[in-house]
C-alpha cells in the first residue's frame, strides 16, 4: 500500500509525500499488523504483485527521481512470504524517459520514465514486465527471477502512456488490458477506449487489439 507520511518530494512544485509500506493479515483479513515500510521515497503507483512458483513473491513498485524529473521502477522479493525483503535492480531509463524529454507529441507534464509495470511468470520460470513509457508504445523486459532484469526495449504493444494489467487466463493464453490513443497522430484520447489482446506465446506476439470499452470524452477533454 501507499502511505502519506506527511513529506514532501519537490519537483514541478508538487506535494508528492506517498511511500511504500507493507500490512499482514494472518486471519483472512478480520485484523491487520502494524504497516512496515519497505521503500521509502515517492511512488506514484503499486501496479503488481506476484508469487512465482519457487514461492518467491514478487513487488513491482516505482520512485521519482529528480535531476533530471523522471520515475524509475523499482522491484521488491520475498523469499519468505513478506517476513522480509530484498531489493532487485532497479530500471531507470535516465534521460530517455524524462518530463522534458524531446519527444514529439508529448506535454510537459507528462509522466517521464518507467513506470507502472505489469508482470507475468512465463512457463519456462522467468518473468515478463511491460512498462508504462512516453513514447507510444509499451517497453518491456524479462528476468530470470525478479532481481536482475534486461534492458527494456520497445514492444509490438501500441499504448497511450497509460498502465496496462497482465493476467494469465486458465486456458494458459495472457491477456492484457490497456489503453491506446483514440487519434495515434495527434495522440489524442489518451483513455478515451480500453483495449483487450491475447498472446499464445508468452508475451512474444499478440493478438490485434479489440476495444472492449469506450468513453465518450467531454468538450474540451484531450
């Protein structure tokens, strides 16, 4: 969970006080352990959290940065069902993500980095991240177990600097859930549709995307 603490991280000359803290419940939920922090900094978003099948759980988070403004993603493991934690490498795209990176069809407040990843544990053990990145499309990158991770790279995956959401349906396909630009030239409507694809393979290719939903934007919305 995120926490406000009361802090601040000065950039754009915006309150940003949210840290990264961990609560256990060992009865279904009825009564909770005191929060424990586990990064400290500010995150915009905890996107995911996974248990691979070594037992090892898996926490994607992210941290603003300053000179230049950018957010890097951030990756947390337990070995020991949230007992304790280990910090992975970090993912930081530098000065390729940004807030005033010179991109065309960007603003100026757009949300540089990576950020926001959604995972998945692929058959042969290791894991693939798509991340949310300002440049059209959704980067992504694999591990062997969650603490190193490869260079991200763009994928096929269309997307509007939005954050998407993997799952693995039973029948062993992933799906993914995302936003794409309503106009991809003027890059307008950045979640005016939510957008379904299916990969057979892991990750390696998907299916055309479909819009599943639609939001008719109000005058003046971009």
């Amino acid at each position: 969970m995120m926490r406000d603490d009361g802090r601040f991280f000065r950039k754009d000359g915006k309150r940003a006080p949210f840290t990264v803290y961990q609560t256990i419940s060992q009865d279904g939920g009825v009564t909770w352990a005191a929060p424990v922090q586990l990064q400290d900094g500010w995150c915009g978003a905890v996107r995911q959290m996974i248990q691979l099948r070594t037992g090892r759980v898996v926490l994607i988070c992210q941290q603003a940065k300053a000179d230049p403004g950018r957010h890097v993603t951030t990756i947390l493991f337990s070995d020991d069902l949230g007992q304790t934690w280990q910090a992975g490498e970090t993912i930081d795209l530098g000065e390729a993500g940004n807030y005033r990176a010179n991109v065309a069809g960007l603003r100026a407040s757009t949300h540089g980095g990576a950020i926001e990843g959604t995972v998945t544990e692929r058959a042969d053990g290791t894991l693939f991240m798509l991340l949310r990145v300002p440049h059209g499309c959704f980067y992504w990158t694999s591990s062997r177990d969650g603490s190193k991770w490869g260079a991200p790279i763009p994928s096929p995956l269309e997307a509007s600097d939005s954050p998407g959401m993997l799952t693995r349906l039973a029948s062993g396909r992933l799906a993914l859930v995302f936003n794409r630009y309503r106009d991809p030239v003027k890059r307008a409507g950045r979640r005016d549709q939510l957008s379904l694809a299916f990969s057979e393979n892991d990750g390696l290719t998907w299916s055309p995307p479909q819009v599943i939903a639609v939001s008719v934007p109000t005058k003046g919305a971009r």
